[in-house]
C-alpha cells in the first residue's frame, strides 16, 4: 500500500472544522485504499456494497452507540437506503465521533440525500496520483504518469493495457452514472464522454459536439452535467472583467486523467509533440488538489491569445499559470495583454524541472519559473 500523506492531512483538516468529511472522487482513484490506511485500530469501516450493513445502520443511534472506535468509514455511501439520515444523526447526536463518508459524485447527484448535510461537512476531492505523489509511488517516471494516467491500478501497471480503460468507461456507466441519472443508454453516453476526452483542453461547443456525436444538444448538456457532477470533467470557465474582446462564455472542457485522455486520442506510444497537452492537464489536478477554495478559470480574448489557468485569489489580485513541457517555448504576447486589463498578481511558468524556482524578467513582468510545487499557496 502506497502511503498518500498530502490526503490523510486533508481528512483530517476537514475533521477538525465538522464531523462528517465527504470523499469523493472518479471510481478507482484510490478513496477506499485511503479510507483504510486510516488505520484499523481507529476505523471501524463499512463496505455499504455489501447488504449486511444495510441492517447494521437500520438504526443509526443504536449503530453509533455500540461504535467503540473513534471513526467511522462508510465507503460507497450511497449504495445505503437513506444515507443521508444516517450522517445527520451522526454528526448531530454524536459530534465527537469522525465520520468519513466516500462516494464518487456530489451529494446532491443522488436522490437519497434529501438533506445535503450543510455545516456537517467537508468536500475532499481525491484527483488522481499528482505531481508531488510521484515519490510515494516508488519515483514513477513523469512520461509514465502521463501516459498510464493517475489512478493506481494504472500508474502501477508495467504495461497499459486497453482492457482496463474500456472496462472502467463500462463500469463507471453502471455503477455511477446509470444507478445515480438513470440514463439507458451506454452507447451513447460513451459516445459523449469519449468525444470529450478527444477533445480535452479545447473549448466546448454544445452545438459542435451533438453534430459529431449525432444526439441533441440537450442530451449532451444532461451528459455533461453529469461527468462534471462525477468529477469525470472538469469545466474550466473564461475569467473576464474588464478587459476588451475578451471570451465570457466558452469553457474548456478537461478530462479527468492523462492515461484516458492520451487513450481516446489513440497516443501510443506519446510523442514529444503530446507531452506539452498532457502536461496543462497534471498542472490541473495539482490546482484542484492544492487549490481546493479557489476558482480554476482560463483568460482568452478574441483573437485567440489565451492564458492557460487564471486563480482569482483577491477582488483585484490574480495570479496567471502558464504550463509548458520546456520554459524556452514560452511566448509572453497573451500574458502582456492580459497583464494590461489585470496589472495585480503573481505570474507562473509551470514546467516539469528539476531546476530550483528562479524569477525571469520578460519586459515589465515579472515571472516565476517553477514546478508545481512552487505555486504559492
């Protein structure tokens, strides 16, 4: 078992400001594996797939009371028949007991939670193995990571067989997103997801994308909502204020993993020319895992000068990221313009170095060169 430190720190954060802290993440990114290096002398764990504990929790006053451990795990939570009643109860009757409760999507994506337990928890969302996970995991090559991706299983293979990414696209429709939507038709929700993936990093187009996949458009948008409510996408929105000619609208779409991502675009082996696009995606799910409170959005104007990540921190401070595979392709033209409209605010240049951090100078602005690691917090 590979220890994930940075994550055991963040349940136990979440502990100390509510009872109940909500783990939640795609399938088979690592949340039962975490919920368990807890510790069993601490954790009484509850597998709610299994029926048994259907009839343990029937009565959740009497289940806490005979608890003898100071936490209690109950993974895939919502397989339970109102487990929503169950944390309420916990949290309210119990507050010195830790709860962590696991589940794939949002609370409010399944109808058993009709209380969405509000001031009783905590969101931790568990992304795939990140950039400083690397060393955890026995010092996994960087190219690995961004062609295998960052769930475990296939971070850990020696070789990346297609057979795992098609059985986890089945196994995610029939267990997330069929039992939690209700949608019948595999087919054509893979077909959307896939599409997605293709086409992750670029701008979305509702429209574009019912005439490639051939469905409507409002079939799409109730797609969409539900691979974002399962954390399967992320939507990066536009930031925009002030400036002139600026995107308002148009989000970019970014699958979930670099090894589905580089799978659906047919990438094997990866070239030199897909690490750059691969890379945007890691420096992603460092900001998400870091970066918990903060909004992620994108700056572009209409000629087509972008910005890859723009955090909001203040009302007038915000802080530009720039991902590159190598610093020397950098071209600063979008960041003056962008730097014109929004003067306040710290400049990245992410790139995967080994070099210490170091400050370039490019005109007037001033620019951190850098790892992940070294975006401040």
């Amino acid at each position: 078992m590979f220890e994930r430190p940075f994550w055991i720190n963040r349940i136990e954060e979440a502990w100390r400001q509510v009872p109940i802290a909500w783990l939640c993440g795609v399938r088979r990114c690592g949340k039962t594996t975490l919920a368990e290096s807890l510790g069993a002398d601490r954790v009484l764990y509850v597998n709610c797939d299994l029926p048994k504990f259907e009839d343990m929790v029937r009565d959740p006053q009497a289940f806490y009371q005979s608890c003898t451990k100071p936490v209690v795990v109950f993974d895939e939570i919502h397989q339970l028949s109102d487990p929503s009643r169950l944390l309420k109860i916990g949290a309210d009757v119990f507050p010195k007991l830790k709860i962590l409760a696991t589940g794939s999507s949002t609370l409010a994506a399944s109808k058993k939670f009709r209380d969405t337990l509000t001031g009783r928890k905590r969101v931790v969302h568990l992304v795939p193995v990140t950039w400083g996970e690397l060393p955890g995991f026995g010092n996994v090559p960087l190219t690995k990571r961004l062609f295998h991706g960052g769930l475990p299983a296939a971070l850990l293979a020696d070789t990346k067989p297609p057979a795992f990414y098609r059985e986890w696209m089945d196994s995610f429709f029939a267990r997330d997103i069929h039992r939690l939507f209700e949608f019948r038709d595999m087919n054509r929700f893979n077909a959307v997801f896939e599409y997605l993936l293709r086409q992750s990093g670029g701008q979305f187009e509702v429209t574009k994308t019912a005439a490639a996949v051939g469905i409507t458009r409002p079939t799409v948008e109730s797609h969409l909502r539900a691979l974002e409510t399962t954390h399967a996408v992320t939507i990066v929105r536009p930031f925009h204020g002030s400036g002139q000619n600026e995107i308002v609208k148009q989000p970019k779409i970014y699958g979930f993993d670099t090894g589905f991502v580089s799978h659906a675009r047919g990438w094997d082996p990866l070239r030199q020319e897909d690490l750059g696009a691969l890379w945007e995606h890691l420096v992603l799910e460092h900001l998400q895992a870091h970066f918990p409170d903060i909004t992620i959005r994108y700056w572009r104007d209409k000629t087509g000068r972008e910005v890859d990540f723009v955090l909001a921190r203040r009302r007038d401070e915000v802080d530009t990221i720039e991902c590159k595979w190598a610093p020397r392709s950098f071209d600063s033209t979008a960041l003056r313009v962008f730097r014109g409209y929004y003067p306040k605010g710290n400049n990245y240049l992410v790139c995967p170095s080994s070099l210490p951090p170091y400050l370039k100078q490019v005109g007037k602005l001033e620019i951190k060169v850098c790892d992940p690691a070294g975006i401040a917090t």
